[in-house]
C-alpha cells in the first residue's frame, strides 16, 4: 500500500430500475410456464395435427367445388 496515494475502493453506484406491473408481460410468462408442463408437447402436437387436418379437409372441400363449378361451366359454353 502507498503512503501517498491509497488505494481506497469506489463506492458502488446506485442502479436503480423501477419495476412496473405489466399485464401483458405476465399473460406471456404464465402462458409460457403453462406450456411447460408434462405432456404438453404431446398435446401441442395433436392439437396441430387435428388444425392440419381440418385445414386440409376444408382445402379439399373448396378444391372439389371449384372443379366441379369449372365443369359445369365447360358444360354450359361448350356443350349446349
């Protein structure tokens, strides 16, 4: 240690950050920590299976109405 110059410590600054409630933020946290849970990616999983599924099923059903619109209006133009 020197006699002319100690080596004395700084002080810690003051670093204070006030924390506020945010609804929203806590929703997210607690949707998240939910999703966490056993099983839950088995259930996530089916659950996109059955949106899959249903999704497919509705393109199947709109693919199936226009073809058929398209050939009755083949029939009207070109038949008739």
């Amino acid at each position: 240690m020197s006699v002319l110059f100690p080596k004395v410590p700084k002080p810690r600054e003051w670093d204070y950050r006030p924390i506020y409630f945010d609804k929203d933020k806590e929703a997210r946290k607690d949707k998240k920590l939910a999703r966490l849970r056993h099983g839950a990616f088995r259930e996530e999983h089916e659950k996109m299976q059955s949106q899959k599924a249903r999704v497919h099923k509705q393109q199947n059903r709109l693919v199936f109405w226009l073809v058929l619109l398209g050939l009755l209006l083949f029939a009207f133009f070109y038949l008739l």
